[in-house]
C-alpha cells in the first residue's frame, strides 16, 4: 500500500514571507504506522516546489491523508478534488485540528473519511482496514462516508504517551525553511495536549476532548536526545503549567547533558509567580518565551477569563528582562477599540522595552464559547478570513476600513520599534531574494 501525507500550501503573510515556519509535526508522528504497511512519503505544501497533480502520477497512492487548520480548510478540498480527480481509486482521509471540532464542515463528497483522533494506533487500524479492502468499523473518532452521509464513532481522547516518536529523516532537508522569528532551523515538538485554563477565545482548549494530559517527561527527554537542530519550539498550548514538571524536566536536561535553545508558550502568572524557576529556565537555554499578554486593560482581562492582570503581565515582563529572555507578547485588538486603545498598545510595548510583540484582532473561533456567543454577528463565513488579521466582528466605535487601518498602522510601528531594538535582523536583501524565489516555485504547486 502507498500512503501519502499532505500538509496543504497556506499562501499568507507568515508562510510567503517565512518568517513563521514549523516542520509538519503531525504528519511525522504519522509517518512510521504508514511506513510499516508499504511506502509512504509526505508532501508539504508549504515548502515544496513539485506540483502536486504530478506527485499524485508518479507516487500512485493507495490513501492520501490531509491535515490543516482552520484557515485552510478551502486547500484542504482542493488538495482532496485533485486526489480524487487523479486518483480514483484512493481512500481520501482528512484529519488534524480543523478536523477534530470541525469535522462537519469536512463532509465534501471527495473525502471519505474523517479522522478526529490523534491516535496513531487507531489510524494504523483505518489503513489496516483498507489493506485488507475492509470497511473499517469501530475506530474512535472516525467518520466514514455511508451512502449519502457519514457513519460518525465517538471521539475518545488517547493515551499521548503511546504516540510513536516522529519520523523527523526529511527535517535536514527542509530544515532552511523552519524558523521561528530570529531563530533559524528550529525543530517543533509537542509536550503536552490542549489546555487547563478557560480563556473563552481560545481554540486549544477543546483539544483532546478537552482533558489536558502531559506526556511523561521520560519520553519527552528521549525525544530531545533525537531532535535535530539547536533550536527546539515547543508548541504546547502552555509549557508552563506544573512548577513540579518544569523543574523535573530541568533536572532531567542536566542529568542527560541536553543543550538546546527553546521557544515556549507561557503564562504571565506562572513566569511572575515563579521568578526563580524562570532563572533556571534560562540558564538552561530558553531564550523566548510566547506570553498570552492579551490586554492590557484589566477589565477586558476579566471579560476574557484570562485569570490575568495588568500587574502580573508587567511582572512578567521585568522577569523576562532581567533575565536576558525575550518576552515575545501576544496581545488582541479588540473591536471594542477606541483609538486611544491602539495607541495605548504602542506605548505599552515601547515603556516594557519589548522587542517582539504581535497584536491579533480578537476573532469568533468555531466552536469556541465566544464564537457560540458571536455566531450571528460574523461579518463573514470565509474561514480564510480566520487568520486573526482580518475583522470578523463590526467594530463598536469606528468603521472597518478606520480600524483596520488602526490596526496595520501598529503593526507596522510595533515591527520598526522591534528592528530598531535589535529584532528581525534575519530579513535583509539575500533573505528577500530567497523569499521571492521561495513564492515563484511554490506559486503553481496546487495544480
């Protein structure tokens, strides 16, 4: 059997311009129960310069697999009608996070399988199933194409410690194209899944049914031992969530002699609350921390169930600082904004001494507990809009075109105010070069 994986093309700011580039994590902890029913391969549309159509010819395969996320949910159809319309006869499954709270939406008559689980023994199951020409039938979390509908299995969450650890062999290959910001050729890895707190705006939440489960840290060291690259990101929702766990994967790092650099997402009230733990995080190589500063407004907090204050983000802040970490601060742009508010942004980002600082505008992420809220004001029901740069919700006390205007003109301000403090120095002529190169392979990739 010849299993293909695919990661669609998303041609948006951050992937054109490469700034923000992970490897397809998913897909590698995917690809050793595929390899062990035949020949497989993944195909990333992010960095490959091969037209798709052509790909699908030559590999011929048996099943293709597609992930994506929210914003990519059109490719994600495209990638499955020319599967279809090249490969008749293949087993077209889509799945990843989009799929997971989404999977209605998915239900396109090229797709005839809906996998929202991340169990990668239950996947090894669907393939084993379609080896053998059999339906398959009872795999948590599968949907399958029944006549005109879909046969849905109930969602179980898995056990994370059993996931394989990933097929990371195509990483040196591509590893030019990973970065994070001014961190280059970094490896993703995942250490956790979903997420204990509430913010009501967040997607990750719901991941994994819900149920925030850490992987035990004796698997998470023995990936850090493989793991390619000097730079690891790990993604999870929040790194920082057990002072107990933290300081044992430290201690673990020690006794094993790991020297990395690490990007990690982060709390406020954990880096404030725990100063002398977010030393030792340092001293033991994270140089950025991704902080869900989002207000700076302690009511729009409260109304965010943040659990946060405008005290505790600036504590943090200093933390970082004196620490010599980046504090990378992830802040919203409320359509609730007056004009004094976006200013305000600006000023707070320049008086914290701040290099980075992204602002995104606050968005109704389905089926988050704010999208249920806000369902019936959307401006709009096209998911590429969900990018977080685009306005989804009619802004309060100006017009659309003001606030998006608003809003680029401090995220153009926020990025010279960051270059000026020693940011961004990666983007120069040669970079720009690469980058324009880069589009012109990618640009008829989907054909």
């Amino acid at each position: 059997m010849r299993i293909l994986l695919v990661r669609p093309r998303r041609l948006d700011v951050m992937t054109v311009f490469g700034q923000i580039v992970c490897e397809p994590l998913e897909l590698e902890h995917l690809l050793p129960a595929c390899r062990a029913f035949g020949e497989a391969q993944i195909y990333d549309g992010i960095v490959e310069g091969r037209a798709f159509t052509a790909v699908l010819r030559e590999f011929r395969p048996d099943v293709v697999g597609i992930t994506g996320y929210l914003t990519q949910e059109r490719e994600m159809r495209a990638y499955a009608r020319l599967s279809r319309r090249t490969c008749p006869g293949c087993a077209v499954v889509l799945g990843g996070t989009h799929a997971q709270l989404n999977y209605r939406r998915l239900y396109w008559p090229e797709v005839d399988y809906v996998f929202r689980g991340e169990s990668v023994e239950d996947f090894s199951r669907l393939l084993a199933a379609l080896d053998r020409g059999e339906r398959p039938a009872g795999i948590p979390g599968l949907c399958a194409r029944e006549g005109a509908g879909f046969r849905e299995e109930p969602y179980v969450p898995c056990d994370v410690d059993r996931l394989p650890m990933p097929d990371r062999r195509g990483w040196e290959e591509r590893a030019d194209w990973y970065r994070y910001l001014d961190w280059p050729r970094i490896s993703t890895m995942k250490t956790a899944v979903s997420c204990p707190f509430s913010c009501d705006f967040c997607y990750g939440r719901g991941l994994h049914g819900g149920i925030y489960q850490a992987r035990r840290l004796d698997l998470v060291l023995d990936e850090l031992e493989e793991i390619p690259g000097e730079t690891v990101f790990l993604v999870d929702s929040d790194f920082l969530v057990d002072p107990a766990r933290v300081t044992a994967l430290l201690d673990g790092l020690e006794e094993r002699r790991i020297r990395k650099q690490f990007i990690c997402y982060a709390r406020a009230d954990f880096i404030a609350a725990h100063p002398d733990l977010t030393a030792r995080l340092c001293r033991a190589g994270f140089r950025a921390f991704l902080v869900g500063i989002e207000g700076i407004r302690d009511d729009r907090l409260r109304a965010w169930d943040k659990g946060t204050s405008r005290g505790t983000n600036e504590t943090c802040v200093r933390i970082l600082r004196e620490e010599g970490a980046d504090c990378v601060a992830l802040l919203l742009a409320d359509p609730a904004f007056r004009r004094e508010d976006f200013r305000a942004l600006y000023r707070w980002v320049r008086d914290m001494g701040l290099r980075y600082a992204s602002v995104q505008i606050l968005t109704p992420i389905p089926p988050t507990p704010f999208y249920q809220r806000k369902r019936g004001e959307l401006l709009s029901e096209d998911l590429r809009k969900w990018d977080l740069n685009h306005l989804l919700l009619e802004p309060e006390h100006m017009g659309r075109r003001a606030f998006l205007r608003r809003y680029r003109l401090l995220m153009a301000r926020l990025v010279w105010l960051g270059w000026r403090r020693g940011a961004y120095r990666f983007v120069g002529p040669s970079y720009l070069a690469g980058v324009a190169g880069k589009w012109l392979r990618r640009w008829r990739t989907l054909a």
